[in-house]
C-alpha cells in the first residue's frame, strides 16, 4: 500500500472539527476508496484548550499556519481559517511554494486570488481542491470541471447561500420577521462571521463568480458582479410573489449574451412549479444549461459544518487517489494562464421580466399614468393589479406590476419617471423575474 497521505488542518471551527470527525470515523472506507491511509498530522488553531469533540491528542500543534502551511509533517494543506487576506492568504501560497497540495472552503480567497494561486499551483505540479467553496456538498466543482467536459455552457444559476435561502423559506412558510429567520440561521451555524456577507449577496457573489470563471473559462472577475441583497424583502413582496404563482429565491446568475458575461445576485421571483422554487431552507441548488447536455440540476445541503466537510474529505481522497502525471487537470478547467480576460455586459442591458411593487397615494389617475410611464418606455405588462395597503392606510394603495420582456434600462427609467411625478409614498420595490424550468 502507497505511504499514508499525510494532512495538516488550520482553522478548527465547527468545520475543521467535523473534518477531523470523518476522517477518523470513516478510516477503514477511505482506505479502502483510496489505497492507503489519510493521517491528520498536523494542525493550527488559535485556541489549543477548546473541547472540540476530537481526539487530536497525537497531532503537532502549530501557531502559525503558514509553518503548518511549509511543514514537511504534511502533504496537503487543509486551509479552513476563511478571509481572503491575511494568514489564509499567506498560507495557502506558502503551501503551494512548497509542493504541497491544498485543499480550501475559502470562496472569498478564491474570488479574489484563485487565478494568481492556480497559477502556482499548476506551476508547481500540486493540486488546489475547493469543491467545498461552492454550494457546501454538493459537488459542482467536478461536475463542471470534469463531468461535462465539451459542454458549453449557456447559463448557470442557483441558489448559492443557505442562510438567505432558509431566511426566505421560514418568512414564507411562518410569516416570521426577517430578524427572527436571521437569528435562528445564526444559531444554527449557517451564517457567516459577519452575516451582511450573506445577506446583502455577497457570499453569493464569490461563489458565483468562480462558477463564471468554470463556466465560461473567463478569469474570475468577482468585482464585476451586479449584487443586490435580501434585506428589503418584505412579507408584502412574498404575499404578492405568492399570489402571482412566484416564489422569491436570492438567486446567483452567470449568462453568457451577445454583449458579454452577464453575472448578477439578487431576488428572483421564480415560478412556484419550477424545480428551483421547491428548493427549501438550508439546501443549496445549482442550475447549469449546456448545449450537449441540456440542463442539469444539482441540489444539496448547502452550509454546515457536515455538508462542508462531506466536500472537503472527498477532495483530499482525490488527492490520496493522484498519482503523479494522473490528476484531474487545471484549476478552473483551463490553464490558468490561458483563462480569457473577462468581458462584462452592461447590468442596463440585461432582458427579462419584471416585478414592481408601488405604494402609492390613493387619488384619481394614479393608475392610468402609472400604466402611461410603462407605455412611454416600450414596457409591455403582463398583469397590473391594485390593493388596498391595509385598514390602517386608507389613502394609500399598492400597485403591482410583471411585465413581458423588457430591459433593466427601461424599467430603470419608467421606475425613475413615477418617483418624479410624485405618486409613490414609499420607495418602488423591483425584483427580477428569471426563466426557470
Ligand atoms: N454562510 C454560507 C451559507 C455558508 O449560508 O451558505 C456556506 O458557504
């Protein structure tokens, strides 16, 4: 049997922890899968005394990971400290300097560095898995990467953040507050470090962003992503959405246009018969449309600490099972040098239906130049409805628009148009429509 691959883990949070659990309690079937042993010899964490429910009794103990990073204790490097400066940073770079293979959950360091890392990964021959930075378990990494190798793929979208998608679930299935759905996801460990990285969007944005880069074999272009969280999601909009046959999903999606690589987070409204909108809570969903395949859906628990280190335990048996001259190709599909320089289409230009929710004083012609401002920028509405706001606000009435296929620049504008004429009491709520099968 191949000599033990040996592991070195920095960052021993509620992930860390459960990946030393597998890796221990799943020994005999790893060995099996893989053809030898995978060893924990090597940790860093900041708190050595902290009761973690593992035995880590025989390990060495580095302070700093950057030493565990360069260790000849280690094969591979297992980078769970998250951030994307800093000692993740600096470690992971060490590690791959070093010869060794790394294996991250870190989305936002691959956002933001995955190119320059993936160029010295390759450089150096090791390899630089992160099946667990995108969508928790599910394994869309080696489906895109490996799986639909000569597919190209037209759009990929999908629900990327468990906290904001079981924020949305409990708000629609309770009617509960949007602080009370943040809250329990926090406690139930969902929510990042700093929760306004999940929702304002953009732990969805990073995840997207190496997705395109899969996808579309761009570099990754994280900064050029249109985002827009779900913090101003009412019941109102969720009680509308219903009554429209619509659910609204925090929704992450790549398109390739005539103009460019579309990327955009934000609220969706989604058929409620579509696949997408039966996806509920914590669980994660990822859309791919090729032209070979067709379109595929995975879905799958999309954050805890189990789910995050399902994925980050298969990553090292891949690279237990590596041999030299037999690994599973670049980084990101593509060599990293020859990724293409992304090519943003303009966020205006974007095509799609619309939802627009008014609030607006009760009074007479209110409707009729809400429908002409429609009217005057080429917007052809699907439906226009009017409701009473409430017993408590009688001179005020809420309009709701879905319109056919337009443009954001048109919406942008006739939205613009009606703030002016000073018919809103409240400011306009629009929340895109996307297809969805
Ligand atoms: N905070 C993330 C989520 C964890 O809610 O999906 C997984 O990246």
């Amino acid at each position: 049997m191949a000599e033990s691959l040996r592991v070195g883990i920095a960052g021993l949070g509620t992930v860390g922890a459960s990946v030393v659990r597998v890796l221990t309690e799943k020994a005999a079937e790893l060995t099996r899968q893989c053809g030898r042993t995978i060893t924990v010899t090597a940790v860093s964490a900041r708190n050595r005394d902290k009761d973690r429910g593992v035995d880590l009794s025989t390990v060495s103990w580095f302070e700093n990971p950057v030493d565990l990073a360069r260790s000849n204790e280690i094969d591979v490097f297992i980078e769970l400290i998250g951030g994307d400066e800093g000692p993740a940073r600096d470690s992971v770079r060490a590690a791959l300097e070093a010869g060794r293979h790394v294996v991250t959950a870190n989305k936002a360091l691959l956002a933001k560095h995955g190119v320059a890392l993936a160029e010295i990964a390759e450089k150096k021959g090791v390899l630089l898995n992160y099946e667990a930075a995108v969508a928790g378990g599910i394994p869309v990494i080696k489906t895109m990467r490996e799986a639909m190798a000569g597919n190209s793929v037209n759009r990929v979208f999908g629900i990327l953040n468990g906290t904001c998608n079981y924020i949305l679930t409990r708000m629609e299935a309770e009617g509960l507050s949007f602080e009370a759905c943040l809250k329990d996801a926090q406690r139930l460990g969902y929510a990042e470090a700093d929760p306004t990285f999940d929702i304002e969007g953009n732990d969805t944005a990073h995840k997207l962003a190496i997705l395109t880069s899969l996808a579309f074999g761009h570099k990754i272009a994280a900064d050029d992503i249109y985002l827009e969280g779900i913090s101003n999601i009412t019941q109102a909009d969720i009680r509308a959405a219903a009554e429209l046959g619509y659910r609204i999903k925090l929704l992450g999606v790549a398109q390739r246009t005539e103009s460019g690589i579309e990327q955009r987070v934000h609220p969706t409204m989604v058929p409620t018969a579509s696949v997408i909108a039966q996806v509920h809570g914590v669980t994660n969903a990822v859309a791919i449309e090729t032209d070979i395949l067709g379109e595929l859906l995975l879905s799958g628990p999309g954050a805890g600490g189990n789910a995050t280190a399902s994925a980050v335990v298969g990553d090292i048996a891949d690279i237990a099972k590596s041999r030299p001259g037999f690994q599973h190709g670049p980084v990101f599909g593509r060599p990293a040098k020859e990724l293409k320089p992304y090519k943003k289409a303009q966020m205006r230009s974007h095509a799609g239906g619309y939802f627009i929710r008014l609030t607006v004083h009760d009074r007479v012609g209110v409707f009729a130049s809400v429908a002409k401002r429609m009217a005057d920028n080429d917007i052809s509405l699907e439906s226009i409805v009017q409701h009473a706001v409430g017993p408590e606000a009688v001179d005020k009435k809420t309009v709701i628009l879905v319109t056919h296929e337009t443009t954001e620049a048109a919406v942008r504008k006739a939205v613009e148009a009606i703030t002016k004429d000073g018919h809103l009491t409240d400011k306009a709520q629009v929340i895109r429509i996307e297809r969805a099968g």
